[in-house]
C-alpha cells in the first residue's frame, strides 16, 4: 500500500512539473514575440504594450514613462525656432 501511495506521489510530481515546463516553454514563446520599442528619451528599449505611445507631427514615439514623455518634449520644443 505504501508503494503504491508513492508510485502516486511520483506520478503527481511528474506530471505537475511536466505541465509547468510545458507552461513556461509556452510563456517563453510568448516573450520572443513581444516587439520592443526604443524610448527617444533615454534610449532605452522597452516592451510595445508598456510603453507610452505619443504621435508628433505624424510620426510616433514610444516611452517608458511620463517623465520620459515631458523631457523629450521640452527638449523638443527648445529645438524647435
Ligand atoms: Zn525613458
């Protein structure tokens, strides 16, 4: 009985690491796929879907924050005549 109970435990344990591999190989396919955008502020790159999408004069900038956002535009707007 005792054997059985551990054939079991084994079994178990098998199979949940096995699914949380399978889980994890499919969360890594997941990651190559995400584009990355590079941050015009502090060039940096960082993930689409975080990232802070702003579009000036028709062209689009992406940014890690809103610090990021307000620094590229002050120093935007000191380039500009
Ligand atoms: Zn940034």
């Amino acid at each position: 009985m005792k054997f059985l109970i551990c054939v079991a435990l084994l079994i178990f344990i098998y199979w949940y690491f096995f699914k949380r591999k399978k889980k994890f190989l499919l969360n890594q396919s997941k990651e190559s796929i995400t584009e990355f955008v590079l941050d015009e502020n502090c060039q940096t790159y960082i993930r689409k879907e975080e990232a802070i999408k702003v579009e000036i004069n028709g062209k689009c900038y992406y940014f890690c924050s809103k610090k990021c956002l307000n620094d590229f535009l002050q120093k935007k707007l000191k380039l500009q005549p």
